[in-house]
C-alpha cells in the first residue's frame, strides 16, 4: 500500500489462519485500513475476504477449528491480546452480513436490540437512538409510521439496512460489510450504497464485495485478495483508481479481466 | 414389475402401520376396558385401604405428581445450562460430539441401575433413607438427557447467522442466551420435560428403593425418612399380589390413570413438537 495512509484506525501483519489439519485460508496478509474512508476488499471466490473481515473484529474465534496467527492492531492495540475484551472490540468494530439477520420483534426492537442490552440506549435518548440509527441507515422516512411492526415485515432491503441501523445504535468505529447487497435488487442496492457514502463522513467501512463496478463508485481504497497455493493471499491493497487502472500484480490483472 | 414392486412395498408399509395401531389399541383397550369399572370420583380422592383392595389412589397420585414435579424443578435448569453450554461454550465440533456421545449413553442407562445408584448413594452413604427427594433428584437425572437433547435440536434450528449476527453486536454469552436461545428455543425445553416426565411418570425401578413405599405415607414432612406413595409403584405390589378380584380392579383402574397421566403430558408435548418441526422447517 501507498505510504500515505496515516495513522490507519485497523492494520494486519503477517495474519494467517489455518485449519486444525494445516490447510491454510489466509496467508501472510499485511493490510492497512485508513480512516473514515471506505476500504473495498475483492477477489475472486475462495480468496478468503469474508475469512479476513471476520479476523477484524475476531468473530472467527466463533469458528472453533480455525488457527489464526499474525496481528491485527485496532488504533495500535492487538486485538488478540489478553487486556482485549473481544466483546468489547465486536461493539466497537461491527458487522453486517450478507444475508439480513432481523431477530424476532419489532422494527424498533431490532434497531435498539444491541444497545439496551449494551447501556447505549436508556429510556432518555432511546427515541433519539432509534431515530437518528435509522436516519444514518436511510431508512427513517419508510419506517417512521411502522416502528411497532414485526421487523420481518420489511422487504429484504429494508431488513439490511435495519441490520445496519442495528449495528449503528452500537456506536461502532467501524462496519465491515460483507457483500452486503449481493441479495438485494438493484433499487435495494442503490440505497445501501448512498447510505455507504453517507456513512463514510463519519464511519470507516470495510467492504467486502464482489460487485467491481460497485467497488469503483464506493471505495476510496482497495485491497485485492487472490488464492495461491490454495490460500488467500493479499496481491496488491491501494487507492481504488490506482488498483483498478494501473495494477502491479498478474493475478489482480486477471481476476480485473485486462490483458497482462 | 415396478408397479408390482410399489404395490408389495405399500402393502408392507401397510401392514407395518397396522401392526403397530393395533397392538397400542390393544393394549389401551385392555387396560381402559379391565380398569375403567375402577374409577370413580372417589377412587381419586380416598386413601388406600384393606391393602389396595379398597378406596382409591389419593396420594399415590400426589406422591407421583411431588416425584415428577421435584424431577422437573431439579432437570430444567440442569438441562438448560447444559444446552446453553453445549451452544454457546462449547465450539470445537469434537467436543460437541463428545457431550452429544455422553448424552446419549446417559439416556441409554436402565432405570433399575438408576435405582441401584440411588439406593447405594442416598440411602446408604448420605443415610436419607427413603424419602421423596432421593426419587426426585434421581428421576430428574434419568430424564436430563431426553430434556436436554430437546433443548438443544430446538437451539440448532436457530439460524447459525443469527447467533453470528448477536455476536457482531459485541453481545455477551449470558446476553445472547437470555435474548435469542431461551426465547426461541423454550418449546423445545417445555417439549423435553413433558417427554421426560411422561417417562419419569411410569418408572417403578428408580423409586423402589429410594422414594416409595406401599402404603402408610402421606405428605411428606420433611426430607430424610420422608417416603411417598406413588403410582407405578402401587401397581407393581397389586399385580405380584393380587389374588383377590377387587384388588385387580383397583390395579387396573391405578393404570388407567397413570396411562392417562403419561399421555396427557405426551399429548401437551405434541403440538409443541409439531410447532418446532414448523419452524424448523421454514428456517
């Protein structure tokens, strides 16, 4: 990557993971997240993007048969070091999955469902919570009349973006964002990415996505993973123009689809 | 030949379906037709007498609901923390598969070695000799198993993402059980007790020696020494008695009602059951 990131908020070095028989996902992934700015992750399927968000903020401990190794440093801190409340880390980095995850209850149950359970939200700024989570997601003025419907009433693009709000209330510093409008029509996907734009200003997002034309309107940087050697391997990571225009590496060109 | 072939296996079917109708009907007849002259509103409420040949089955019938319900208020916790460990604690699949392995051979453990467990643990080395508690604690492990393993089919058919997705909200275990496992998995918790305690209902061998005797208890009074009375138990005696006819109604009648008791809590199970396989089903 460029050497003029400062100070990014999220970086890996040397990371790994492995299976418990030694085959290996991701190898040696040096990555640098800058702030406030929206870092797209592509690649061809199997190249391990979805395996590297979830070492971000350490979901893949869930996993059980995964060996990680190497580092991942939020604002300079190991997250793998014992002092880390992961917990505490999944709050501050949150995630928004492929498919909508809408738990049972209500559109404004859903939205607050992390953060009354967390202390985020009591019953002073509760409403302020709700409204200004469901603004940021973009989905204030169609829901504003249906907070006490069954949130699973919403159509699938509503449902991800209330799974964005839901994390919003969290107070995160950061999202990851894993492909988060591959099930989503194109009118669904238009509106989560105004709602990416609009997030940047104040969130640094990491995106996972497999859509190209999605990561040149969005990302401000990217990182190109690839499979060598049956592991997930960082190829090139750098300003979206410079990775999409003129790319160092042959495995990027191809998987890009410009002639070497 | 392959629609001969389709016709043999429909006839098979058929008859296997048939079989086994009839020999529950059978056996439900049996016991309703031999026992029904039995019952009577004071069969339910008098006292035992001239050694089962006359009253009823009062407190065989309080004895086995203490037995069942202390069963219940020991297993359910004890079964919702295992489940909720298995889900949430427990993350490499071998070690699933191993407290999946445990499970299982518990279940699989006769209920007279329960009884022979009981009687060598709390009769003979805490000295409780009979008592209502012994038979409790020792019915509730004998149905831990069937308790828990429906919790935790109910917690699987939890989508893996949903879980996932409370976890990326910086969720705490006891948060993500109390706020997703235990709201949507109770039925199966509900549904695994009513099973284990129709179960539990019917067994004779592991309050034998530990919890009942055949007549001269009432309510229990205190803990240790406290013997109660109970269904399977009484019926067991009568039928290793029972020369005198007035003594096999009484036996029969005491079967009717605990085959009442034991499918009536398989029948509240069952639309529980069935609601679980809904969801199941549409997740």
């Amino acid at each position: 990557m460029s050497d003029d990131i400062l100070e990014p908020i999220l970086s890996t070095h040397q990371l790994s993971v492995r299976t418990r028989e030694g085959r290996f996902l991701l190898r040696d992934v040096g990555l640098e997240i800058p702030r406030r700015m929206v870092t797209g992750i592509i690649g061809p399927s199997g190249a391990g993007k979805s395996t590297l968000l979830k070492c971000l903020n350490r979901l893949i401990d869930l996993s059980g048969t995964l060996e990680v190794s190497g580092k991942v440093l939020f604002e300079g801190e190991d997250t793998r070091a014992k002092s880390v409340d992961p917990d505490e880390l999944r709050r501050r980095i949150g995630i928004v999955f492929q498919q909508p995850v809408v738990f049972p209850g209500s559109v404004a149950q859903n939205v607050l469902f992390a953060a009354t359970r967390l202390g985020t939200a009591n019953r002073r700024n509760r409403d302020e919570l709700l409204e200004e989570s469901l603004r940021q997601a973009g989905l204030w003025n169609e829901v504003k009349d249906r907070l006490k419907e069954m949130a699973s009433t919403l159509s699938v693009g509503q449902q991800q973006r209330l799974a964005i709000a839901r994390t919003l209330a969290g107070k995160p510093d950061i999202i990851l964002m894993d492909e988060p409008t591959s099930s989503l029509d194109p009118r669904s996907t238009e509106s989560i990415e105004q709602t990416i734009v609009e997030l940047k200003k104040t969130r640094t997002i990491v995106l996972v996505t497999h859509h190209l034309e999605q990561a040149r309107r969005l990302c401000d940087w990217v990182a190109c993973l690839c499979q060598k050697e049956g592991a997930g391997e960082l190829m090139e990571a750098d300003r979206c123009n410079v990775v999409f225009c003129s790319p160092v590496r042959e495995e990027t060109m191809e998987y890009l689809g410009m002639k070497c | 030949m392959r629609r001969l072939t389709d016709r043999i296996f429909t006839l098979l079917c058929g008859l296997g379906a048939f079989i086994a109708l009839g020999i529950i009907l059978t056996v439900l007849g049996l016991v309703v037709f031999r026992g029904a002259p039995a019952i009577s509103l004071r069969f339910f409420t008098e006292q035992v007498r001239s050694v089962g040949a006359e009253g009823g089955i009062f407190y065989q019938l309080v004895g086995t609901l203490i037995l069942i319900a202390t069963a219940a208020v020991i297993a359910v916790p004890l079964a919702a923390g295992v489940g909720i460990y298995h889900q949430l604690y427990v993350h490499t699949p071998r070690s699933r598969r191993a407290m999946d392995a445990v499970l299982h051979a518990l279940n699989g453990i006769p209920s007279i070695v329960f009884g022979l467990v009981g009687l060598a643990f709390f009769v003979q080395m805490l000295g409780m000799k009979k008592s209502w508690l012994a038979g409790g604690i020792l019915l509730a492990v004998m149905i831990l198993p069937t308790v828990t393993v429906a919790f935790i089919e109910r917690m699987r058919a939890i989508p893996k993402v949903t879980i996932e997705a409370a976890y990326g909200l910086g969720l705490r275990r006891p948060q993500i059980a109390l706020s997703i496992l235990f709201p949507q998995a109770v039925s199966g918790l509900v549904t695994g007790t009513l099973l284990g305690l129709a179960r539990a209902a019917g067994e004779t061998a592991p309050i034998m020696f530990t919890a009942v005797i055949f007549a001269g208890a009432t309510m229990p009074k205190g803990v240790v020494d406290s013997p109660v009375l109970a269904l399977p138990y009484h019926i067991f005696v009568l039928a290793q008695d029972s020369f005198d006819p007035s003594m096999t109604q009484k036996m029969w009648g005491s079967a009717v009602v605990l085959l009442m008791l034991v499918m009536g809590l398989s029948l509240i199970a069952l639309p529980l059951r069935l609601k679980i396989h809904e969801e199941a089903r549409r997740v």
